[in-house]
C-alpha cells in the first residue's frame, strides 16, 4: 500500500474538524440548516487555509443519505465517494488546466442533467481566476440561470482577477490565514497521534514559517521525518528550509539598538564563514525591526504572528527604545532593499548598512533638533518685536530731521550718514558704517559733533557699529548654531561677512 502523507491523512472530514476558519464554518452549517444556501459559493483566501476542503465538506453534507444537514455522516456511500473523489455527482476541475471555453461549454451541456445519486450536481472549480474571459462569458449564461439542482463552488488565491460579473453572482467566502498558534496546536496533536518525536520549538518554528498554511506546516513537517533523526529540533527545521537562527537575527538586531559595532560585524563574519545566504539574513532582520516596532506602538501580538515568548521579548526591548528612532532604524533596512538584493557583493553592502544603524543612535534626534530650532526662532522673533517696539521714528525720518544739522556743524559727518543705515534701539541711536567710516566718526571732534546733534534734535545719544563689529555678531551667531545642533566647527575660512 502507498505511504499517504500526512496533509491527505489528516484533512478535514466535518466542519467542526476544520481548524481557523469558524466563522465560515458556521455560516455555511447555517445556510444548510435553514436552507438558505446560494447556487454559486466563492471561496477566497491563501493557499492550503482549507478552501477545496470546505468545499468537499459542503458536498458531503449536501448529497449525505441521511439527509442533508450542518454535518454530514462520513458513512454512507455517497459521503465516503465524495472523501475517495470517486463520486459521480462531485466535479472537482482544476481551473489552470480546464481554462479554455471548450470545457466551460461541456460543463454548460452536463448541468442539464439530473445527479445520478445524490440532490445535487455540485461543481468544484479550484484556481478559477485561471479561465480565460471567454470561458467566464460562457460560465456567465449558466451562472444567471442554474438549473435547481446544481451548485457551483469557486476557489481562489486571486478573487481580483475574476471578472465582475461573474463575483456579483457568487456569494463570497473569504478565508483567512490560520493564526500560528493555532497552526502549533493542531501541528501538535497530530504529531503526537502519529508519534513523531519532535521538540515543541520545532512545532513553533513549523508553525511560524508556514505562513498560515496547514497544509505547508504538515507537508513540512512529513518532510522532516523523513529528514531527521529523532528527537527533531529546531537546527533540522532551520536546515531544511535554509533558515537562520532567530538567535542570529536579534543578537544583531540588540547590538545595534546598544551601539555595540564589533558584535554585530563578528555575527556577520560568523553568518558568511557559515556559508549562509546573508540575503535572506537581511529579509530576517527586516521582517523583525518590522515586529519591534509593531511591539512599540501596539499591544496586539496578532499583527506580528509570532510565539508568546518572542513576543515578549520584543515588547521588552521596544520599551527601552524612542518610536523615532525605531522608525528611523527600519526605514534605513528598506531604503537598502533594492541595493542588497541586486549587490554581488552582500556582506561589504550589509556590514556598511548596519555600521551606519549601529552609530545611527549618536545623531541627535530630529524631534530635539527642531525643539531647539522653534526656540531659537521663538527667541529671535521675540528680540526683533523688541526692537520694533522702541523703534519710535523709520530710518528716513531720522535722516531728515539729523542730516540739517549735521551738515551746518560738520558736511564731513552729514555725508558718512547720508549713506549709513540707522535704527534707534533702547534710547539709543545705532549707526552702522564701514570699519574706516566708524574709525573717523568715534574721533573726538566728530564724535562731539555727532552726540551734540543728537541730543539736540532727539535727545538721545548714539553708537557706532562698524564692520568689525559686524563680524563679531557673526561669531555670535555661529556659536547659536553650534549650541543648538552640540557641534563643533572643524574648519574656518576668513570672510567680511556672515
């Protein structure tokens, strides 16, 4: 007799058997119960969720002699030729190969015919996206107007493709990935009903990397049986599937939140000695600074699907860490993903991009850069209302009422000041000029002209600024900035201006 492998064994005979998919469960019992069910079913959703066996589930309950009803028997003949797929009244066709209208046209000339033994004729067409538009066109007349004793059931993987008119005549079904915890337990109970020595990391790992699939997870696990050699543990999943340690991934990923540059160069080294694929190392470490910051924002381990206990650890290592930076970190992973994926050369690529994630922690925030930025402007714009405030009379003004006098006294000073720009700040003219200008004004003579003038026309004294001084408000400036971004000037250039 042929060995069966354990996803035929092991498939679901009853609705209740079905594992991550009660809500439609429930809903196709109660379509059956009431007698409420549609003439045309489409089950969408994932590969190997449980689609084709809903399906033959549903005929078996149809077609079932003791009535049909929310379970069915699985002893009568027609439930046991339906489990076979020897019944002459369950078509189960295949889309990929049956896509043409030649076959839609012969399943369009059998509907008319009575089910040789059961109530219903019930046509099965799995990976239906497949037929071509004219073999749909062909479906549609069909689909509009079925005989009462046929039911049509559509599985997919790609609901998207199927035209319009063909989904609005279907009332659809969608199937979910199984969640991994539930994947592990039933993983779990059939290991330990076939006597299958293998650790409970492995059944986790199983679980995890069948992406919500029972039918991977026992292919899988039928694989390793043959592969391993009992007790099997997690190095047998990790070798047969080319996997790395989880270990690898968030020892490198905890080195880089803590700055720690030579472990995570020395996981590299290890990784590429090892001969592992550092490709697939990079898609890990992605796929688990995606789930750190998952760990950060949310309280809801179902986003991540991943174990209790790697789920609390990342929670754990994201309470330590900024929403900002852990933004920053995984957006610095994909902003390398086409470089890495087309590279010849990974590991220079890979130790470059985590050399710039593990010193990445010493740049300073851009929250606490802006903070300091909205302060400086805050205070810049409170100093000019300042200046504006004690401001009493505009430049030309000041010029028109100081520049008459100065002339009768001193042409010399008048004509410096026709072209100097003056402000009054805090009961005090400011009069800015060129370096020698400012050198000439402040000598006694015409410095006792000028503040005669002033106190005469405004009664306010005055004060020169020239380009020397211009200069050291500059250097002021500079020092603004450094305090503001904690920096350091490493080079320096002369200039008139700033």
């Amino acid at each position: 007799m042929s060995y069966l492998v354990l996803a035929r064994k092991w498939r679901p005979q009853s609705f209740y058997e079905v594992v991550g998919q009660d809500p439609i469960s429930k809903s196709l019992q109660n379509a059956l119960k009431y007698n409420r069910l549609p003439h045309a079913l489409l089950f969408c959703g994932p590969k190997g969720v449980g689609k084709t066996t809903m399906a033959r589930i549903l005929a078996k309950a149809l077609n079932c002699e003791k009535g049909a009803s929310p379970e069915p028997c699985n002893q009568c003949i027609s439930c046991q030729e339906i489990s076979l797929g020897n019944s002459m009244d369950v078509q189960e066709i295949d889309g990929a190969s049956n896509r043409r209208i030649d076959e839609v046209r012969e399943i369009r000339e059998n509907v008319k015919y009575l089910p040789s033994r059961g109530r219903y004729k019930i046509y099965i067409i799995d990976e239906v996206h497949m037929l071509t538009k004219e073999a749909f066109n062909a479906l549609l007349k069909t689909l509009e107007e079925p005989p009462p004793h046929v039911i049509f059931v559509f599985a997919t993987t790609e609901p998207h493709k199927i035209p319009p008119t063909i989904v609005s005549r279907c009332q659809r079904f969608p199937f979910h990935r199984i969640p991994s915890n539930t994947l592990y337990d039933r993983t779990c109970e059939i290991a330990s009903a076939e006597k299958i020595e293998i650790t409970e990391d492995a059944i986790r790992l199983i679980a995890h990397t069948s992406e919500g699939s029972l039918r991977d997870a026992l292919s899988l696990l039928d694989q390793l049986v043959s592969f391993a050699t009992p007790p099997i543990g997690t190095k047998d999943v990790q070798e047969i599937l080319g996997l790395f340690d989880t270990r690898w991934v968030l020892g490198a990923m905890n080195s880089i939140l803590n700055s720690h540059l030579e472990e995570v160069l020395e996981i590299i080294n290890r990784i590429y000695k090892e001969g592992e694929d550092l490709k697939q190392f990079y898609l890990h470490l992605v796929t688990y600074f995606r789930h750190l910051l998952i760990a950060k924002l949310t309280e809801k381990p179902s986003l991540v699907d991943l174990p209790d206990y790697e789920w609390e650890t990342l929670k754990n290592t994201a309470k330590n860490q900024s929403t900002s930076h852990l933004e920053q970190l995984f957006s610095l992973l994909l902003s390398e993903q086409d470089v890495i994926k087309t590279t010849t050369q990974p590991r220079f690529m890979l130790e470059a991009l985590l050399i710039k994630m593990t010193e990445f922690k010493k740049t300073i925030p851009i929250e606490i850069i802006m903070e300091r930025l909205s302060a400086y402007k805050s205070e810049a714009l409170s100093e000019k209302r300042e200046i504006s405030e004690t401001t009493e009379l505009p430049q030309e003004a000041i010029k028109e009422k100081l520049l008459p006098a100065l002339k009768r006294e001193s042409p010399l000073v008048a004509a410096i000041l026709e072209n100097a720009k003056i402000v009054l700040e805090n009961e005090t003219f400011l009069i800015k000029v060129s370096r020698f200008h400012a050198e000439l004004l402040m000598q006694n003579e015409y410095s006792y002209i000028l503040n005669q003038c002033c106190q005469k026309c405004f009664g306010k004294n005055f004060k020169i600024i020239g380009d020397d001084l211009k200069k050291d408000q500059g250097a002021s400036l500079l020092q603004e900035v450094l305090e503001i971004f904690d920096g350091k000037v490493v080079s320096a250039q002369n200039s008139t201006e700033f």
